[in-house]
C-alpha cells in the first residue's frame, strides 16, 4: 500500500531510470519495469528538481514562480503527477 503523501513529503528519483531531453521533452526509462515515459513542461521541470531530495513543497515554490498558474491548482497537480511517479516506480518517498 501506497504511503499517503503531503506538501511536507520528500522525494527524488531513482538511481536506474534513465532520463534525457529531445526536443524539450524529457524522456525517461525504467530499468526496472522496461517502459518509457514522456514529459513536457512542467513534468520535465519537476523530474530536474527531483534529481536531490526535496519536498513537494519546494518544488510548489519553484513551480509557482516560473509558471502562471494558481497555488491551489498547482498543488493538486503536482500532487497527482507525484503520485503517478510513484505508481511507476520512478521515485523514492524519503
């Protein structure tokens, strides 16, 4: 079962997925599950601030400021894109 996670949650990436930008997406791969993923924007943003431990919180402020969008709608995004790394096994909850 899935640790609930909160703005207080630390997390970072995986030591065996690799990642890569092509044409300003990123693309990742998983060692592990052998399955390729792709982001654009703000989830390649989010996978460059996940690369040392951090808080979801942290990662609300950076996004808040280098993006318009709203701190409520930020937040459940970013939650629901972190719970789907998660689910994939791309990060760590520290």
């Amino acid at each position: 079962m899935q640790k609930k996670i909160d703005i207080n949650t630390n997390v970072q990436r995986i030591s065996n997925v690799l990642s890569n930008q092509i044409d300003g997406e990123t693309i990742l791969l998983s060692i592990e599950n052998g399955e390729y993923y792709g982001m654009e924007n703000i989830g390649s943003r989010i996978w460059e601030l996940l690369e040392n431990p951090v808080s979801i919180q942290n990662i609300l402020k950076y996004l808040l400021d280098e993006f318009d969008v709203s701190k409520e709608q930020c937040t459940i995004d970013t939650l629901k894109f972190v719970n789907k790394l998660i689910d994939k096994n791309l990060i760590n909850i520290l």
